[in-house]
C-alpha cells in the first residue's frame, strides 16, 4: 500500500504543479479574508503571491520525491518577508499565525484534487494522512527558518540601533553651543535613519534670561527653526527657512507632541504626500521643554516603526540635555561675563604719571569666564598703582572673587600701603574668603601683581604673589637699533623680580623690587592666559611679545592691538587681562623740595617758599590756603616727628602739599575743646584740602594733602603736569 500511496502523492503533485499560481490565488484570498492585519504592510503583501507560490512548490516537490523533508528549505521571499516583518516591528507571532490557516487551505486544496483523481476510499485515507504528516512537517520546519531570518534581522536591527544610540551620545553635544548641537542632530539623523531633519527651539530659549521655561501653553509660542538636514538636494529651498520662526496651530500634531510631552508616530495616507511617515518628538531635559524635533521619510523610503520611535527618542534625549546645557552653560557664561565687565574699570583714571591702555579677553566657549582683572590707582603725591591679578577657577563664582579681590586692592592702596604690605594683607583676605566657602566650593586662590610708579623720581615698586614678570620696554638710544633689528624703537626685557606665593596660601613673606625707568618707557603688565597655551612654549610666547613690544607704535591702545596679535595664542583656554602703560616724568620745574630743620623757626621759611613756588606756578591764588595748610603740616611734623624733614609741592593734576619725617606714628585727627590750645591743625587742613592723608615708607611717614587747581578740569591739570 505504501508503494501505491507514493505514486498517488506523485501523480498528485504533478497535476497541481501547472497550477501553483492559481493555487496562490485562492490561498491568498482566503488568508486574506481570515487575517486582514497581515496585509497592513505594503511592502510585505506584496511579496505575499510568491511566498505562496514558493511554499506551494516546496510542498510539491517533497510530495514528488524531489526533495526530503529534512532537507527542505524555506522560499527566499518567505525569509524576506519575516525579515521585512522584523524591520517594521511586526511581532513573530502574527506572522506564525498565518502558517496554521495556511496549513488548513493548502491541506484542502491538495485533498479536493485528490478526491478528482480516485475514488479509492482506502488510498485516500492513506494519501490524507501522508499529506497531513508531511504539510505538519513541512510548517513546522518553515516556521523554524522563518524564525531564524526574523531573529537574524531583529539582532541586526537591535545592534544597529544601539550602535546608533551610542554614536549619537559621541557625535551629538560635542560643543557648549546650542545651535551646533541641533546642527549635530539633523545631521546625524538623515545619515543612517531619516531623509529630513528638522529641529525647532522656543524661541524666548534664545532670547530669555536663561530661566525655566514653564510647560503651560507651550505649542503657542513661537518657535525658531534652528537646524535642519535632508538627503536630497532639492530640499534646499524648505518651507520654513533656518533661523526663522514660526508657530504651530493649537490643533496640529506637532501642538499635541509640544503641549503633552508625548512622542507621536505618523504615516501620512493622503495620496501624494511628501513624507511617507514622521517621528515629532519633543526636546524635554529636566522638565523643562525646549523644543520639537521632527524625523521625516519620503514614500519611497521604508515608513517609521515603534521601533524606530524608542530610537528617535534615545537620540533625542541626548540632544535635549546638551541643547540645555549649551542655554545653561550661556546664560550662567553670560551672566559671569557682565559681572566681571562690571566689576573691571569702566573708563581711564585721569592721572599724570601714566598713559594707559587695557584688554580684556574671556576664555574660550568651553572654559568658561576667569577671574582676571587689571585696575589703575592714581595715590598721592602724583604716584600711580597699576594691577593685573587672576582667580583661579571659572564662572560666576571667579568673577564675583575677582570683584571682592579688586576692591580690597583699593581700599589697601587708598591706605598708601608699600606693595608688600599690600600683598600680605591681601593674602589674608584671601585666606578669609577660603574659610567662609562653603564644603565642596573648591580651590580658592589667586595671583597679583602690584606696582607703584612715582613720576617725580621715575622710580618704580612692584611685588607679586605668584604673578608673572611684566615686559619693561625703555626707549632705544639714536645709535642702537641694529642690536634689535629695522624698526625697532625700544629694549625689552623682562625684570628679574621676586615673585612670592599666590595669594591664599598664608604666612609666607612678599618682596620689593625697585628700579628707575627712563621717561617714555612701556609697563606691560598680563595675565599668563597670553603666554600660555598647550601648543606654545612660554619662552616663545615671550620672544614673540619682546618683539612685538620693541616695534610697537608709541600710543599705549596700539601697543595693546599689536601685543594681542602677536601673541594670543589660537588654541587659547583662558582669560586674558593686559594693562599697557607709557610713563610720564614731572619735570623740574613742576616740583619744589627743601629740607628744614626741627626748629619752630622753620615754618616761616617753608610758608616764604611756598609762597615763591606758587607766584611762579601762576598759582598766587591758592597762596593764602597753601601757606596755611604747610604751615599746620611742617609745625606737626617739628613738634611729633624728628629730623630729616622734608616738604615737597607737586604741581599736577592738583597741586599736593607733602610733609616727610622719620617718626612712623601716624597723626589723627581730633576735635580740640573750646580752651584747647592745640590740636585744631589736622582739622584745619581737612577742612582747607580736598583730600589729605598718610602714608608710610621705609623710612618714616608722609603727610600729604591736596588742593584743586583754580578754572582747571583733572585733564588740563595732568597735561600741564608733564610739561
């Protein structure tokens, strides 16, 4: 019987081969009717027609003898078809369902020819239960294949999609700038996963102050297209341009996505449309939303998944946390920046012994704004301090140092302190500051240089706290320039001075150095952002501003624009403070000094030169004030200080009265009861001066005041000054 059974089977395969396709057909139409949702899938149903007609031949084949069962494979279409199935998120198991129905109408279709063929009721139940075995074997051993291509490609997929997750968290955010970072995510996604980019901030993001944006009524507000990408080039005129705004209507998609925070999966069904399927996500960190991106294919291009959502909106969430930190980042950058530029001098001080021009330049993007700062000081006496110093660290909480540290500087030089005793106490504020940081505030600490340049004796007084050498440039002899080359108008160097600990570290000593500078010479004091960089060593740097400095224009703004061009390094990472200073001298004749002994006859001598100086200043006007304010000075430092006594009168900007002796008590002021028969003099020359006060030297104690010059502005008086 088993003999007759095969020859049937054969006969039976033969008469059906001719009409596989018809088969197919009705095969088709019956699944068709009996699982709708397979057919959902344009791109599946249509290789549906030869993955039946493959499953009918295979069938055929085996019934015929032409193949084993064990050796049977799957058609190619029904691997594509499950591999196509995995790409669109089909799952495994509604395309296995299809296999039983298939199996059932394939079973009856084979039997209905069968029962054409004989009418032998025993050949029949043989032939039927061969047919059932062998379509079950046939089914199970296609599903395993069908399975395996649907794994293959879902393993591919999943590790394509991880690959593309972490690629993304590699190539989007690789700058602190918000528009590069959605120029990174439309291009990274029309290389691999979508044909048009598009991605759209609020646009107050861009123009706030940096503060949360509240989630109310989002898609209302306006919103500015920042990047976008396609792969076609006839994308290049899009409807909405970069850098434009627009709003989206309240019932729109893309108001729904804003407005609840919810991704949204679209494939458009209008006949003609351009995009075939779109992913709109929204850009949400922290809670907060900051705009809507969109991922859009043409119809031509395989539509958009769940799966393809879940990865749109890993990517996605990468670029809204560096979009936000990029705001963060600008605005905390912002903010540091104005403090800072507020905190820095506003204007030039008008004063005689210097011409002085500054910079500044903040850090890089990434780095963030420093604590640098320069300041210029007029003193007494006609005298000047120049500072530069630097906060280490970045931010807001540098530049708020740097402003507390500026301002200490003045107050300790309004003191009159010599530049060391300046540096120790501003190291103790310094040290201060350190102990009322909060845990965790990190390294505070900071370097000075600090400098006093008197126009009188062109003597100069620096001390640093960790600070960099200035750059000292001294005008060339007539006879000289061939030692620096064609043009070169000065010798630079850089003076060998002490330079003490940065401020913060506590109890360690600060130095002096003194030396004289000819008239004219250039002071150019910088923070090491201009000499240092990773690409550049610091002696290059400094061979390059020497010659800079030794060619440069004699006006102190120009000297700064040839500096920074010469030296600022291109790869710079830090902030750059640079104070330029031209020295004047007060000639002779602009100065009177006489030496007096301690002796109360004296005063009338210091009142009878006084009187001389001022006749030939053009000054006789202020005589009568000036004698009684020198008088009150000389007479306090004959009866308290001791011998040598010193009066200097500087004419300038003002004209100063100066009193020196060797005691360091410093006088103060006191109000003298009604029947007092002193100490009213320092309370007449308070009232007499427009400013008076001490300072302290190496060798004793200064008491100086000083007077306005009659019809003169601060300007004229300085021009006058240096003739």
């Amino acid at each position: 019987m088993g003999f007759a059974v095969d020859a049937f089977l054969r006969r039976l395969a033969r008469e059906l081969r001719p009409r596989v396709a018809e088969a197919a057909d009705v095969l088709l139409l019956r699944l068709r009717g009996d699982m709708p949702e397979l057919w959902e899938h344009e791109d599946v149903a249509a290789l549906a027609l030869e993955e039946t007609a493959g499953h009918l031949t295979r069938f055929l084949d085996i019934l015929d003898g032409r193949t084993d069962i064990a050796d049977v494979q799957a058609p190619p279409e029904a691997l594509e078809v499950a591999r196509r199935a995995a790409r669109r998120g089909v799952p495994i198991s509604r395309l296995l369902r299809a296999y039983r129905p298939g199996h059932m109408i394939l079973i009856q279709l084979v039997q209905g020819e069968a029962d054409r063929l004989t009418d032998d009721r025993e050949l029949m139940n043989e032939a039927a239960t061969r047919l059932v075995e062998t379509a079950f074997a046939y089914v199970d051993r296609g599903s395993e294949q069908v399975v395996a291509a649907y794994q293959r490609e879902r393993d591919r997929r999943m590790q394509r999609q991880l690959l593309l997750a972490n690629e993304a968290g590699r190539r989007i955010g690789t700058s602190l700038d918000t528009a590069r970072t959605a120029e990174e995510l439309a291009e990274f996604g029309t290389e691999d996963f979508a044909d048009v980019v598009t991605v759209d901030l609020l646009d107050r993001l861009l123009r706030d102050d940096g503060s949360a944006v509240p989630d109310a009524a989002e898609s209302a507000q306006p919103l500015r297209r920042i990047a976008q990408s396609s792969v076609r080039e006839d994308d290049a005129n899009p409807a909405i341009a970069t850098g434009s705004t627009h709003t989206c209507p309240p019932e729109s998609e893309e108001a729904q996505v804003m407005a609840t925070g919810r991704p949204k999966l679209h494939r458009s069904t209008r006949p003609g449309s351009a995009h075939g399927s779109a992913l709109l996500l929204p850009l949400r960190a922290r809670g907060t939303t900051l705009g809507l991106a969109r991922f859009l294919r043409y119809p031509t291009t395989l539509p958009f998944d769940e799966d393809d959502l879940l990865l749109a909106r890993e990517i996605v969430a990468v670029a809204a946390v560096s979009v936000d930190n990029a705001r963060r980042y600008h605005h905390e950058r912002a903010t540091a920046l104005a403090l800072q530029r507020s905190l820095l001098p506003q204007h030039s001080v008008e004063q005689p012994a210097v011409d002085t021009a500054s910079r500044y330049l903040p850090s890089g993007e990434r780095a963030g704004v420093g604590g640098d700062w320069y300041d210029v000081i007029p003193l007494s006496g006609a005298r000047v301090a120049l500072v530069v110093g630097d906060v280490v660290g970045r931010g807001l909480h540098a530049a708020a140092t740097m402003g507390r540290l500026r301002t200490a500087v003045q107050a300790f030089a309004d003191m009159d302190l010599m530049p060391e005793e300046l540096l120790t106490h501003l190291d103790d504020v310094v040290v201060r500051l350190q102990r009322e940081a909060p845990p965790g505030a990190g390294e505070l600490t900071a370097t000075c240089l600090y400098t006093v340049y008197d126009p009188v004796s062109r003597m100069r007084t620096l001390a640093s706290a960790g600070h960099v050498a200035p750059a000292v440039a001294a005008p060339l002899p007539a006879a000289s320039p061939e030692l620096w080359g064609p043009g070169a108008r000065w010798s630079v160097r850089f003076p060998d001075i002490p330079i003490g600990p940065p401020l913060g570290l506590g109890g360690h000593p600060f130095e002096t150095a003194r030396f004289e500078l000819p008239e004219g010479s250039v002071l150019a004091m910088f923070t090491d952002g201009l000499i240092r960089s990773r690409g550049r060593d610091v002696d290059s740097a400094r061979t390059a501003l020497s010659d800079a400095l030794a060619h440069a224009p004699d006006a102190p703004e120009e000297i700064c624009d040839r500096l920074l061009e010469a030296v600022l390094p291109s790869d710079r990472c830090d902030d750059v403070a640079l104070l330029v200073a031209r020295t004047r001298a007060l000639g002779p004749g602009r100065v009177a000094a006489v030496d007096l002994p301690a002796d109360p006859a004296a005063v009338a001598g210091a009142r009878a030169l006084t009187a001389r100086t001022l006749t030939a200043w053009g000054l006789e006007e202020l005589a009568f004030t000036t004698e009684l304010i020198v008088s009150e000075l000389v007479t306090n430092a004959i009866r308290y200080g001791r011998e040598p006594i010193r009066l200097r009168l500087i004419c300038q900007s003002s004209l100063t009265c100066e009193v020196f002796d060797t005691n360091s008590t410093a006088p103060y002021l006191r109000h003298a009861h009604t029947f007092d028969e002193g100490g009213r003099g320092l309370f007449l020359v308070a009232r007499l001066a427009e400013r008076w006060g001490t300072r302290h030297t190496r060798d004793g104690k200064v008491i100086w005041a000083e007077l306005p010059l009659p019809g003169r502005s601060p300007a004229e008086g300085a021009e006058g000054a240096a003739r």
